[in-house]
C-alpha cells in the first residue's frame, strides 16, 4: 500500500482537511501495514529490548530481538572485503568438537588443506605429479611440496630444492659424485678432492690421504714349498728360519742371519769343455783342466793369469805368391822379400802408411810440346802423334783500374783492347782473375747476354763459337759484370 498522509487543511477550522472520518481511515490503514509487515496482523513481532553496541535484530523463533550474530544460517560471501580483526586482536576460526577447519580449491573438488578437530594440526594434501607441475619458486619461497613421481619432498629456496629422507642415496648430495671410477666397489670409502670439491668413492688409504688403515702389503705369499693367503689386514705373516738361519726384527727392518758354517766353498766352473778333438766334464767340484800347448804353443799359469805362446814357427805369409806385369813377372822367395812398385813414362808412385798411390802424368812422345789452348791429334792407334790449335784461347787478366789485359801464343793486348772474331771459330777465354772480374759476353755495353754458342763459367774457362749467321761486322762487347768500366769490343769478321 502506497504512503498516505492526512490532510490538516490550511489553517485551524479551515474546513479544508480531512474530517475525522477520514483521517481515522488512513490511520487505521498505515496500523494496519505496520501489523501486516511486523508482525502476523494481530500482534508485533519486533522487541528491540534492551540492546548494547554492536547487536543486531535477529529472529528468535518467534519474534525479532536485539542480540549479536553469532550464527550464520547461509554462506558468508565476503566478495571484495575481509575479516579483519581490531586493536591486533586474533581472528580466532574455532569448531565444536573434532570439526576440522577446511579450506576448498574453488567452489568444487575436496579440501586438500584443513586444520584437523581430532589433533589441531595443519593438513594438506599437495600430490604434485611431476617437478614441472610444482608452483613458481619466487611466489612461493619456503613452502614444501611432495612430488610423486620422483618420490621425494622438495623445499622451495631459489629453486625447488630436493631434501633427503630415508630413501635417499648419499649419491644425491650436491657435493658427493658416486660416477667416479665407474661408482663404487666394496670396500671402498669416501674421500674430499679439493680440486673438484667433492666427495668421491675410493681405496681405504692412499699415500697422499689424510690418515690410512692398515692395509695388505700382500694378499698372497709363496715360499719354495706353501703358501699362505692375508684373511684379514690384522693378519700375521710369521718369518721363522729355518735349518741354521735366525731371523729379528728391529724397528721396521728384518734380518736374517746364518747361525751354521758354510758348506764346501768351490763350485763347478764349468759343466763341460769341448776342443777340436775329444771334451771333458766335470764330475766334482775339485775337478783340474789342463791347458796344454801343441806344436809351436806353451802355456804358463801366473797368479791369475794364463799365458798361451805362439813358441815357432813364427808363420809369415806372402800376400801373393806371384806377382805378374805387362811384361815379367816375380815370384816371392822369402817371407821378407819385398814387391817394388816403381813408375814409368808419366807414372809416380809414393807410399804413406797402408796406402800407395799411382798417379798418370800426361806423357808425350818425345819431340812432341803442348801449350795452352792445344789439342791432341791422334793416329789410328789411339797414340798422341802431336798437338794443333783446334780453338782459339785467350789468357786474361786486369784490374779495374787497367781494364782487361788479353794473351794468345805470344800475342798480348791491354787496356780492354778490341778482339775480332770469326764465324764458325771457337774461342776459349780462361779468366784468370776469377770471381774478381766476372768476364761477360753482351750484346751491348750494359745490356743482353750473348747466349747462342756460349758456354763455360764468367769466372773460369768460357767458350764460344761464333754463329755463321751473324753478319761480318756484327759488333758485341765483353764486359765485368762488378766493374762496368772494364769492357773492350768483339768484331765479327
């Protein structure tokens, strides 16, 4: 029912507002919806009694009364806003009985972390299936979780970090690697490697390690007849003598003694001698050889020695019975005859310690010269019948200063003097003054090489035979290759 107001008119007795009839008729009707919405339209079912701060009306089962809230009849939907306590008061979550305190993922599924009634204590169910499903590390630092695939518990600090249970290897401490080696063996312990900084699987002791046990020095011993085995690194290996033999130990060294005498001293020498005829054995330790010499050998025994003498003959032997020459032979006659061997025509011998010598001058016949830049003219015989001039030679020397000086059979020139030539002669120039003055053949004052028919060393003998097709009066030059002052004319005649 809409709100309705009584009419009052404009003044007193105006005769303007509601009359009497009609103003009880609202009145009546706003009592009534006040009935009707307070209460069951008989009587109010509000009793504000006597209420304190902070309570509320609440329905009490049969009316509403002031009084706090202290049950909640639906869900609590906080949507952006929190339980919060004041003046750092505690907000205290406390069931009746052994009701546990859940805490749900979402609106569906089941409480995976509550707070037990029956103990109190914090639960939680976190099954995380692989180390990929585990939450971010830096949102969640300090908080552990189980994962089930790898079996084991992990604490978040910078990263997911594994910790050790019971079911752990000692493997999996950061600083212990169990692959050296190929891994351990029995027996073996760990040791610290500064160098890698870690623990690794080893023998009990080393001699670098810090601190040893003691160890088998052998596991087995073999004696000329026995052998024993180590059972334990306590075990004992005893050292008895035997027959005349004392055995003590001082400190860390075993001595062995002989309290007996020596048996007989002399041994066998030799098992068995043998000659060019017949042999001996010896049959005892007191057994004598004899030395005894043949014919032309004596033997003598002095202190340690023995001495074998070649007495007679004193054999020497000739070399060659027989010597035989190009013409006459010898025969040696004695053991100290003595084979000469004397040169002919060109021919010299000499003898120095094991070595004789021979050699061949070039002879001859007489009546016959040779002179530089000569050649042989032999008969059909192979016999040198006499000398010509086959090449035409020049001797030369000089000095920078002088220039080149040339000699031929009597002829001489100086001063780098002009030299004519013939086509189809060959001309031998012996440098006399070597690698002084290299003699060169060129075209030209300073310029190419002249290279057809040219042979020989610039610093030794040099030939040349002068081409047929160079035309008459065709002009080269030889010049020092050092001093290029040193250069005269070659004419083609």
């Amino acid at each position: 029912m809409a709100k309705q107001n009584l009419s009052i008119g404009s003044s007193a007795n105006d005769g303007t507002g509601d009359s009497l009839r009609d103003g009880a008729i609202k009145l009546n009707s706003v009592i009534d919806e006040l009935y009707t919405a307070l209460g069951n339209d008989t009587n109010l079912l509000v009793n504000v009694g006597t209420p304190s701060s902070g309570q509320v009306m609440k329905w009490d089962g049969s009316q509403f009364t002031e009084g706090h809230v202290d049950q909640l009849s639906a869900d609590l939907n906080v949507k952006t806003y929190k339980i919060v306590s004041d003046t750092n008061e505690d907000v205290n979550i406390m069931p009746a009985g052994t009701g546990d305190i859940k805490f749900w993922k979402g609106g569906a599924g089941s409480a995976l972390a509550y707070v037990d009634g029956d103990d109190g204590y914090f639960k939680w169910s976190a099954p995380y299936a692989t180390l990929s499903d585990l939450p971010d590390v830096a949102t969640h630092h300090g908080m552990f979780a189980h994962v089930h695939a790898e079996g084991h518990g992990y604490m978040a600090h910078g990263s997911w970090i594994q910790l050790l249970d019971a079911g752990s290897s000692i493997g999996e401490l950061t600083d212990v690697d169990m692959t050296v080696g190929g891994g351990p063996s029995d027996g073996q312990v760990l040791k610290w490697s500064a160098a890698n900084s870690y623990w690794y699987p080893d023998n009990d002791a080393t001699a670098s390690g810090g601190g040893s046990e003691t160890q088998n020095l052998f596991e087995g011993f073999v004696a000329d007849t026995g052998s024993t085995t180590a059972s334990a690194a306590t075990d004992v290996l005893t050292v008895a003598g035997g027959t005349n033999i004392s055995t003590s130990i001082a400190g860390d060294t075993l001595t062995i003694n002989m309290t007996g005498t020596l048996g007989d001293a002399d041994q066998n020498l030799f098992s068995v001698i043998g000659s060019d005829a017949g042999s001996k054995t010896a049959n005892s330790a007191t057994t004598t050889v004899n030395f005894v010499g043949g014919t032309g050998i004596s033997t003598a025994v002095g202190g340690d020695n023995l001495t074998i003498t070649n007495d007679s003959p004193n054999v020497d032997q000739s070399i060659f019975e027989t010597v035989t020459g190009d013409s006459g032979s010898t025969t040696a006659s004695s053991t100290t005859g003595s084979l000469a061997v004397t040169g002919g025509n060109g021919i010299t011998t000499a003898v120095t310690a094991n070595t004789v010598s021979i050699v061949a001058d070039l002879f001859l016949a007489s009546g016959v010269t040779l002179s530089e830049n000569q050649s042989f003219i032999t008969n059909a015989s192979g016999e040198v019948e006499a000398v010509s001039t086959a090449a035409v030679g020049f001797e030369i020397s000089g000095s920078s200063g002088a220039g080149y000086n040339f000699g031929n059979n009597g002829w001489t020139g100086s001063g780098n003097p002009t030299i004519y030539v013939y086509r189809g002669f060959t001309y031998r120039f012996n440098n006399t003054t070597g690698s002084g003055h290299p003699f060169a053949l060129r075209q030209t004052d300073g310029g190419a090489a002249v290279t057809a028919g040219v042979s020989g060393s610039q610093t030794g003998v040099q030939y040349w035979t002068v081409p047929m097709t160079l035309a008459a009066g065709t002009t080269y030059v030889y010049q020092c290759t050092i001093h290029s002052g040193m250069v005269g004319n070659l004419v083609v005649v």
